[in-house]
C-alpha cells in the first residue's frame, strides 16, 4: 500500500466510527474524529501527487491524534476510541516504516 492509500484508509475509519459515535450519543465530541478524517482525506491529494510537507503534517496530526484517543478510550473506557487509536497507530507504524525505507534508499 502506498502512504496515501493508508491515510485515506484511516480517515475513513475515523469518520465512520466518529460519526456513529456521535449518532449513538448525541455529543459533539464524537465528532472530533470525523473532522480529522476529513482533514486526512484533504491532506491524502497532495500526498498522492509527491508532496513531501504534506506526508509529515498528515503523520504529525495522526500521531497526535494516536496518543490522544488511547489516553482518551481508556480513561473513558470506550471500545470505538480505543479501535480508531489502534488504526491510527497501525498508520503511524506504516508511516516511520515508509520514512525509514525511503530514508535508507537515499
């Protein structure tokens, strides 16, 4: 899979599980992961076309958003949060895995 393919993949888990966070709910929290998905979406055009700024901000926003649903899903307990951590963190791997590959290739 390519980096792009990856985001988009995760996006769309996010958006997914956000937004039937949000329907089961009611709270406009649940809708955090949602606008992060559409941001990676967003951010997945000029990953695809080369665009090496745009690769960092989509692995810096996804690492951020790891570490803050794991910290999130258990302090709450919530089975959705703690899965659209663990996709994202599969991402993160993919990512540094893709960095470290390209790195050594220069």
């Amino acid at each position: 899979m390519k980096i792009y393919q990856v985001m988009v993949f995760n996006a769309i888990v996010l958006i997914v599980i956000g937004t039937y966070g949000y329907v089961i709910s009611g709270s406009l929290t649940a809708l955090i992961a949602p606008v992060i998905g559409v941001l990676l979406i967003l951010l997945a055009i000029p990953v695809k076309s080369g665009k090496g700024a745009a690769v960092t901000v989509g692995a810096v926003i996804t690492g951020i958003t790891t570490v803050m649903f794991f910290i999130i899903g258990f302090i709450r307990g919530n089975s959705l949060i703690i899965i659209m951590a663990v996709v994202s963190l599969a991402a993160v791997i993919f990512y540094v895995s893709s960095f470290t590959k390209q790195k050594s290739q220069e």
